[in-house]
C-alpha cells in the first residue's frame, strides 16, 4: 500500500508544482547540492544512517521477517511428506470382574469372585507414504515457492521502508529549508517595519505605511511559527519510521540541500523493472504455485502405496485360570496399495478449478506488468516534467533575487512604495517556495523510479 501511495503522490505532484508565499530567500543557495550539518542534536545523521538505523529497528520489517522464518521453517521435507512418521506408545489396563457359570452337565453354578486381569503393551511404529502420485514432491516444491515468496514479501518491506525513509529525510530537509526562509523573511519584514517607523516618526511616511508594514511583519511571523510545527511534524515521522522510543526529539541531519539525480535513463530502469521488480515477482511465483496446486490435485488419481511396521512387547497378567500371565515380544509390517476409483467427483471438480486457477494467475501476471509498466511511465513523465520545472524555478529565483535587490535600492530612496516593496518580496518568497517544492517533488519522483524498478536499495550506498 505504500508502495502505491508514493506512485500516486508522485504522479500527481508531476502535473504542477504547488506554489505558496511562506517561502523566503536564504543567503546562500540551497540548492546548491553543498552539504553541512544542522545544528540541532548531538550526532548528525546522513541518509544512510537513518536507512541502517530504520532497517534495523522498524517494528514492522521485524514482524515481516518473523513471517520470513515461519515460511522458511515450513519449506522441509517433513512437512511436505517425504519422510516417515516413527511414534512411541504405551498402554496399560486391567479388568476386575465377579463371573457366574452355569454348567451344562451337571447344572451346577460356579462363582468365581474378584477376577482381576492385567494388560501391558509398549511398541513404536513407523509409517511411511512410498509413492502417492508425486504429491510428496511436488508438495516440496510448493514449499519452497512459499519460502521464496516470504523472502519476497521482505524484501517488498525493505524496498517500501527504504522508499519511506529516503522520501521522509528529504521532506525533514524541505522543511528545514523552508524555516531558514521564513525565517529570513521574518529579518526582511523586521527591517521594513524598522525603516517605516523611523521615517513615518520624521513625517516621511504615513499611518497606513507604518500599519501595513506592521501587519506584513504580523503574518511573516505567524507563517513562521506554523512552519516550526510542520518541522516538528516531519521529525515526529522520521523518528517513528526509525522506531525510536522517544518521538518527539529534533533529528540533525547532515544534508542541508535536496540533490536530484538527472542522469537517470529510462531504457535502463525499464531493464531493471522487468528484472527485479518485487511485484511482478510476486505474481510469477503465484502462477508457478496455481500450477503446483493442480499437479497436487492431480496426484490423487494415480495409485499410492504406504508401508506400515512396528515393534512391541506385550504382557498379559490372570489371576483365574490356568495361566499366571503371557508375554509376547516381536515385529509386525505390511504394505498398502490402493487407488481412488470414484470419490462423487469431487476430484474432477478440484483439477477443473485448479486449470482455472491456472488461467486467472496467469492473467494476473499480464495485468500487474501491464500495471507497473503503466505506473513506470507516468512516473517518468512526471520525473521529466519536473526536471524542467526545477531548471525553470532557478532561472526565476536568479531574477527574482534580482528585483528584489533593485525593489530595496528604490524603496531605501523612497521612490517606491510600501505596498510595491511588498510585492518584490512576496515575488521573491514564492519563487523560493516553487523551487523548494519542484526540488523536493522531483526527488519523490526519483525515489519512486528507484523503487518500481527495484534499485532503491541503491540509497544505501
């Protein structure tokens, strides 16, 4: 499910970048690609420490390799039948009995009071299936598609929590970036106010002026604030992805820029996908377990012989009779062969829904390459399109940053107004925003890439 969560926030996120005006300039490039540490927490962490940190503690990839065991401790030949059963008994009973006979000659009845007979038995015994229609086998191998699927389904677990992780680091940067701006938003909004109310107090600039810039000041703040709850947010749910017990620790990450990768190559992650893809996967060794299933339902048309021996002693105490008690030790064996000649259809009915089941795997198959082929190129388009935006939203930001330096030149001379200064920085502020969110919706689209085409795993490295 998160798998497909992260394809379709990527696909969507493709089509537009959304635009706000809580961002803000820095005073160095973010994007830049340099790297620094942040100054919140004692150990800096990189992408890579928090991947390890998460794979080794996320309560859910445990729960998933729990399973993984379970599957790999059911794929034996024992389970599947191969081997013989060996079983130990004992037993022990005893009869206390009053008899009453009458005799036919002489019509005379005998009592005898209080007869009490014992028994003892102990033996083992070994049973064992010699042939069954290749069941045993093909039972085997069953297994072992089951064991393969659970290693599957891990890796499906790794694969999605990686993905989470690297898309949940780089939103923690976004953040952190978007702070920094506001932040410095808050410092442009201070300076304004403190240059109206010096002027407004000498006469140069009017009551409106001073309220408005006040008011700019008011809000610039309050996006601010918002902003510190939405870090806080991120780190809450990069902590919880790590399973850390306390949740509500700022994260010190090492990355202060969101990197793109921009020499991906669609032929070869095409290549890659077709190969490794852990869904397309998955649904090759359901087809290959649908056609295990009716050569198991199959099996039970042909003869089976099973062999049967055991071991025992057995002891016999009287206290009537002519006998004290009677031991016997010794082995007993024998051989079964038998065939199913008429069960009520049933098993014609099995082999009739075992080829269908055949067929509807088979079909799954079709649909889930069509399906992740189909997510593939959305995810590039996207990926494509948000490239372009990302080289676009630099070349505005460039000459954003310049009309603000002009705006700001102008207004300190007064040759422009409170209202026309607010403009150049808003128009700066939206340009940081636009290309903070390309930056960061073309890193999911990436991330997705990597993911559908089973190379995400590369983030560790």
């Amino acid at each position: 499910m998160k798998r497909v969560i992260l394809y379709i926030s990527c696909i969507l996120l493709g089509g537009a970048v959304t635009a706000s005006a809580q961002g803000a300039s820095v005073a160095q490039d973010p994007y830049s690609g340099k790297e620094g540490a942040s100054s919140v927490g004692n150990k800096v962490y990189t992408l890579q420490d928090c991947l390890m940190e998460g794979l080794e503690n996320n309560y859910s990839l445990k729960i998933e390799k729990n399973s993984q065991r379970i599957s790999d401790n059911n794929a034996t030949l024992g389970n599947a039948g191969f081997l013989p059963t060996l079983s130990a008994s004992g037993m022990y009973s005893g009869s206390a009995q009053d008899n009453e006979t009458k005799l036919r000659d002489t019509r005379e009845i005998v009592k005898e009071n209080g007869i009490f007979n014992q028994t003892i038995d102990a033996g083992v015994n070994l049973n064992w299936t010699i042939f069954q229609g290749f069941n045993v086998m093909t039972t085997y191998k069953k297994l072992k598609e089951l064991q393969a699927q659970g290693e599957l389904e891990t890796r499906i677990a790794v694969e999605n929590l990686v993905a989470d992780i690297t898309a949940e680091y780089y939103n923690y940067i976004q953040q952190s970036i978007r702070l920094k701006n506001l932040n410095y938003a808050v410092g442009l909004s201070r300076e304004r106010l403190r240059i109206v109310e010096q002027r407004y107090r000498i006469g140069n600039f009017s009551g409106l002026d001073y309220q408005q810039a006040k008011v700019d000041f008011n809000s610039d703040s309050s996006a601010f604030m918002r902003q510190q709850e939405a870090l806080q947010s991120s780190a809450i749910s990069l902590n919880r992805l790590l399973s850390r017990a306390d949740l509500n620790v700022p994260m010190a990450v090492a990355d202060t820029s969101i990197n793109v990768m921009v020499s991906l190559s669609s032929d070869d992650l095409m290549k890659s996908m077709l190969e490794n893809n852990a869904t397309l996967q998955n649904a090759q060794i359901n087809s290959n377990i649908a056609k295990l299933n009716y050569r198991i339902s199959a099996s039970q048309t042909y003869p089976y012989l099973r062999m049967n021996a055991g071991y025992g002693y057995t002891l016999n105490k009287y206290n009537k009779g002519t006998n004290l008690q009677r031991g016997s030790m010794g082995a007993d064996f024998g051989l079964t062969l038998g065939l199913n000649i008429f069960d009520g259809g049933n098993l014609r009915r099995e082999r009739k829904n075992a080829r269908i089941n055949i067929e509807n795997a088979q079909l799954q198959l079709s649909d889930v390459e069509q399906s992740v082929k189909s997510d593939f190129y959305d995810i590039w388009q996207a990926y494509q399109s948000n490239l372009q935006i990302l080289s676009l939203e630099k070349e505005n930001l460039v000459t954003a940053r310049l009309n603000h330096e002009i705006a700001m030149e102008r207004y300190m001379l007064g040759d422009l107004s409170g209202i026309e200064m607010r403009e150049a920085q808003k128009s700066l502020l939206d340009a940081e925003e636009r290309l903070l969110s390309a930056s960061y919706n073309t890193k999911l689209c990436e991330i997705s890439l990597m993911l559908i085409s089973g190379r995400v795993q590369e983030y560790l490295q």
